[in-house]
C-alpha cells in the first residue's frame, strides 16, 4: 500500500514569479460523486506516493493533471492515478501547477506552468535515493493540458546545473519516457499529422519512450 504524504513546495521559499500571491488554493468538490477540482495555484507542488522499498519497482512516475490550464482535475487525473500507479509497484508524484487561463491569471502556460512541470521532474530526480528511486528511470504523464505540459517540458532540457547554488537545479529534467494522454492537438482530430511533427520525432530520439493516446483512438506508442 502507498503512503500519500504531504504536499511537497517545489520552491520552499516562494516559486518565481508568484511573489505576493498569498490568495489560497480555492478547492471545488464534486458533491456526487467527492472529486476535486482545484483552482487559485500559486505555491506549485508535488504530492509524493511513496513505497517501501521492498514493494517499489524503482520506476517513479510524475501524474500531471489537466484542466485546460484553467483548473486542475486534481483527483481523476491526478489523485487517482497515482494511486493506481502505486498498485503496479510504481512511485508516482502529483503536481500542482499554475494555471495561464484561469480567469485573471497573470502566468503564462511557458514561463510558468511549464517551469512547475521542469521544476518537479528535478525535484524527483534529486531525491532519487531518499526515495528509493533509480535516477534513470523518472517519466511523467499529463492529460490533456497536463500532457502538453510534459512535452513542452521535454523539448527543451539540460542535464543539470553543476554550478546551481540550489542542489535541486543541479539535477537533469530530462524525461526517461513520457505518456501524452488526450492532449489538445490530438483532441482536435490531428492526431495523425501531429506524431509526424518534427517536435514530435525530436522528442521521441532524445527523451525516451513516448506513449500518446488521443480522443479518437489515436495510438501512437515510440517503441513501435
């Protein structure tokens, strides 16, 4: 069985770029059936669902929701998968990230809510021992607008910052292999052309193993 621990801040002094933001998380449930939507992000977090080392596959997956960068489906995309992850023997991690669209939001989906889903890859991959990790083998999965956030996280990576006075810059945020599920293009019915696109092969040649599932049964699995 998992342990759910606490939220993790990805920038335990203040993430940049929500300095003064203190307004809190506004937590929207669902009263048929308890799920969570969550709104209002300005301290970007991960929750970690951590495994006895016995029990762990030393796979460590980061879930990131979607919600059209206007919400966060924090349970059936998040919550909930990582419990499911879990079962399999895989460490999983949920983040929270800002949100561009929501109404008056003044983030941006690149400089902000792409820098939480980075921020959490290295994150992970620093405490890789501490939490029984192989460094070698930190993936992420978004739905939807959680999904784009893992590739457009991917495209652009280093391998770390030797000289970063923060030891968690320090780590590479590289994907090992990444699963895109519904995201926007491919909910739009341009799944086919998108798998073609050279950001597409680019990811695929340098980050690891790519899964996407598409809206309208669009397979498309990198290994092939």
């Amino acid at each position: 069985m998992a342990a759910q621990m606490p939220e993790l801040a990805l920038w335990p002094k203040g993430a940049p770029g929500s300095e003064g933001k203190t307004q809190p998380e506004l937590i929207v449930t669902n009263r048929s059936n308890g799920e969570r939507r969550v709104f209002q992000i300005h301290n970007p977090s991960i929750t970690p669902f951590l495994l006895e080392a016995a029990k762990a596959s030393d796979t460590a997956v980061i879930v990131i929701p979607g919600g059209g960068h206007r919400e966060l489906q924090y349970d059936p995309e998040g919550i909930f998968v990582a419990r499911a992850l879990a079962k399999h023997g895989i460490v999983a991690f949920v983040l929270k990230y800002r949100l561009a669209r929501e109404t008056n939001s003044n983030y941006t989906v690149q400089e902000h809510a792409v820098a939480d889903a980075r921020r959490a890859i290295r994150t992970v991959r620093a405490n890789a021992a501490k939490w029984n990790i192989d460094p070698d083998k930190v993936g992420a999965v978004g739905f939807s607008a959680g999904g784009e956030l893992v590739n457009m996280a991917s495209l652009d990576f280093d391998a770390g910052k030797p000289d970063a006075e923060d030891e968690i810059e320090r780590a590479s945020l590289k994907p090992d292999f990444q699963g895109l599920i519904f995201i926007p293009e491919a909910r739009a019915g341009a799944c086919r052309r998108q798998i073609r696109h050279q950001r597409f092969w680019r990811a695929a040649s340098t980050t690891g193993p790519i899964f996407q599932k598409g809206w309208r049964r669009c397979i498309y699995d990198s290994r092939r």
